[in-house]
C-alpha cells in the first residue's frame, strides 16, 4: 500500500475527511500534526517521512538531502503556491514530481492585501491597540483617505490582477508591473502599465505580488525607497526577500514611508524575523496568514487529494505539476 504523509500544521482545519479520502483510494495516509511545524531541519523531516510515497507539504525544507534520502518518494503536493523550499532540480533528477495549486489562494491573498492597505493607511492597528489599553482620546488619528490615490501593484498576475478588480470600485488610479503586461485587462480595468522604477515613484501605495528570483530579491530597498514619494505605503503579502527589512524599517522611522502593511518577512521560518517592525505602530504586521480562509483551506486540501488520485491514475495534470521533464528521467 501507498503512503501519503500530510505535514501541514494544525491551521484549525480538520484534515479527516482527506484522510478517509485518501484511504478509500487505497493510500495509507496519516497527519503529522505538528511532528515537523515547518521544519528546516532535513534530519526531522527524513524522519517523519522517509517512507512515504506522496507528500502534501507545508513550508518544511525539502532540499536534495531530504529528496534523496526518501527513496520511495513519487509525488510531492505543495500545499499553497510558493514552492521555494522545494530543490525542484534534485526532485527532478530523482523523478519525482513536484505538484502545486497556483491560482487556488488567489482571492484571499487579494483580499488581505486590500485590508492591509486600508488598515495601514488608516492607522487601524495602532488606534485598536491604544484602544485595547484603555486611551481612547489618544487613539483619535487623523489620516489619509483611501479613495483617489494612486496604487501600484508590483507583479499584475492572478493575484495582482484580483487586485485591480476589488480596487476598481474605488476612485483610485491604479499602475502595474508585470513581465508580460495583459492590455485587455489593462483596458476593461483602466490599468497603466508602467516600468517598477516609474510605478514606485508615482504610486502612493505599493503592493507587492512578485514571485522570489534574482530580479526580485530586495527590490525595495533603500535606494528604490528613496525614489518613492514621501508617506508612501509599502504592502508585502507576496515573498519577505522582496523587501529588505532593515531598509523599510529605517524608512518608517524616519517618516518616509507613512506606513506598512506586512504579511511576510524575510527569513521565515527562523525566530524574530519580524524583528524590525516590532513597535513601530507604523506597520501592520501578519503572520503569513494571508491564504488562511476556511474557503482556501477547504479548496486546497480537496485539490491536494485530487492530484494525487490523478497521478496515481496516470492523467493529464497540467498545470499542476511543475516539472514535467520528471517523467524523462523515469524512462532513464
């Protein structure tokens, strides 16, 4: 019998009815719970799932170490959309295959990035604490309105372009950057493709929705926040490497950047790599939580359990898996 190993923390959402799903296909299938918790430490993992078939994993490291010691490994299901702690190139060289859900978060994610722009620019959270302490006149803030600004979304892709739709209720000028730049939609949602550098210097908030690549890494720092408007807001739901922390963290205390709203922090999975923003009333910070709907959860489980039943049977998944070449090495 085959075994799936399910390493998602407990994220409140009971995994039982994938289990007796997984089983009914004839998979052993069991729940790590909290056995790994997003471990970086190859020997956890190695021990927790050296004998398992299938994989659906959360953030736990899975490294050419862990990929080759786990010989019966076939098929890994990344639980979400990032993928970079997976070495796709050693699963590969193994054939195994690497699946993901892109496209499945999409609305959540959006949907946090708005509220953090709302929330940061309206100071929310530092009104709510002082609140939660017991002032209330000193919790009175004056701020900015949200309608008619000028936002900038950096990486228009699914994500960003979920943006644009729930923003265009607003009276706001939205801007973009994408590698490939979608006229059709810029058209039917008034979007102004602009280049990174000219979208930062117009836009009053900034939401980040790039994928981590060499071109990505850090690309706000300070001297992109430099050429920023003064009391620009800086949104992250996408990857922390994309902004440097310390750069941001000096720009909200110096009073450049007005305000942030953070769901990701470079250094996840370490201890404190929100460090920077800690007291700084200025940020909103989150804990990564940005996909975490009962709807998201319900649909990426379910969806999860599909592709290993299709692997399993041999069709077409397309779209999902994110090395195809895997099935060349089979062959080898």
């Amino acid at each position: 019998m085959k075994k799936c190993t399910i390493t998602m923390v407990d994220q409140k959402k009971n995994y039982d009815a994938a289990i007796a799903r997984l089983q009914n296909m004839g998979v052993e299938a069991v729940w790590k719970k909290r056995e790994i918790s997003n471990s970086q430490d190859p020997k956890v993992v190695i021990e927790q799932c050296g004998d398992s078939n299938y994989i659906i994993n959360g953030i736990e490291i899975w490294n050419r170490e862990v990929i080759e010691a786990c010989e019966n490994l076939e098929l890994i299901v990344r639980y979400g959309v990032g993928y970079n702690a997976i070495d796709l190139d050693a699963a590969t060289k193994r054939g195994v295959a690497v699946a993901y859900l892109p496209g499945i978060n999409t609305v959540a994610v959006a949907e946090h990035a708005v509220m953090l722009m709302m929330a940061a620019l309206r100071k929310a959270g530092a009104m709510s604490s002082l609140l939660h302490q017991g002032y209330f006149s000193e919790a009175n803030y004056l701020t900015p309105q949200f309608n008619g600004k000028t936002i900038g979304i950096l990486g228009c892709g699914r994500i960003g372009k979920a943006v644009c739709r729930m923003l265009s209720g607003f009276d706001c000028r939205l801007l973009a950057y994408d590698v490939f730049e979608d006229r059709a939609f810029a058209e039917e949602y008034h979007v102004e493709y602009l280049p990174a550098d000219e979208l930062m210097r117009q836009s009053d908030i900034i939401t980040v929705h790039v994928p981590v690549l060499p071109e990505t890494i850090h690309m706000i720092n300070k001297e992109s926040i430099s050429k920023m408007k003064d009391g620009v807001v800086i949104v992250n739901t996408s990857r922390g490497e994309t902004v440097c922390s310390e750069d941001l963290a000096d720009a909200l205390k110096s009073g450049k950047v007005y305000a942030a709203g953070l769901d990701v922090f470079e250094g996840e999975g370490g201890h404190h790599m929100h460090a920077p923003f800690i007291g700084l009333e200025q940020a909103i910070i989150t804990p990564h939580v940005a996909s975490s709907t009962f709807e998201t959860y319900n649909a990426m489980i379910e969806k999860s359990v599909e592709i290993i039943d299709r692997f399993r049977k041999q069709e077409d998944l397309t779209g999902w898996i994110l090395n195809p070449a895997y099935k060349e090495y089979l062959r080898t």
